[in-house]
C-alpha cells in the first residue's frame, strides 16, 4: 500500500514540474502547450477508468456474494456497480473538456 502511495505521489511530482516547465514554454509556443494538454487528458482518463475498474471489481464480487446468500437483493445491488461505472464517464467528461478549452 505505501509503495502505491509513493508511486502516486512520484507521479503528482512529475506532472507539478511539466506544469512548471509549461510557464516557461509558453514564450516560445503553443506546441508545448498542446502536448501537456494531450497528456493531462490522458492521465485523467486513465486514472478515472483505472479506479472505476477497481471499483467496479470490487462492489461487483461483493455484490454477487450477497446475491448469491439472497437473491432478493439482486435490484439493490446493481445500482452501486454502475455509480462506480460513472467514475469512468466523469473522467472522460474531464478528458473532453480538457481537449476542447
């Protein structure tokens, strides 16, 4: 759990100093600035779907545990696997609209 913690937060370093390098790039173009927006759709994206699968694993097997002890429950636990399949819209919803800005 920590060294995913460390990856994280690694990668939040890398994309502060992109962002810093991006102050400075924006003198000499748009080109840079055009490749940190492609990239910062990306990792929203990938992130976003990334938690989404997690979670969706997650609530699904849970779900299907306490169908199978009860399948009365199917209708209530079906709504909680598709808030989690709602993380992914949202971050493709962020990823368009960081392209299109």
């Amino acid at each position: 759990m920590k060294k995913k913690f460390v990856s994280f937060l690694t990668i939040l370093g890398m994309g502060a100093a992109m962002f810093a390098q991006e102050a400075e790039a924006a003198a000499s173009g748009a080109a840079a600035a055009g490749a940190i927006k492609y990239l910062a759709a990306a990792i929203a994206v990938g992130l976003a779907c990334i938690a989404g699968g997690m979670a969706v694993g997650k609530i699904g097997a849970a779900a299907m545990g306490a169908m199978s002890e009860n399948p009365e429950l199917s209708g209530k636990a079906l709504p909680f696997v598709g808030l989690a399949e709602g993380i992914c819209l949202w971050g493709m919803l962020v990823g368009v609209l960081i392209l299109f800005r």
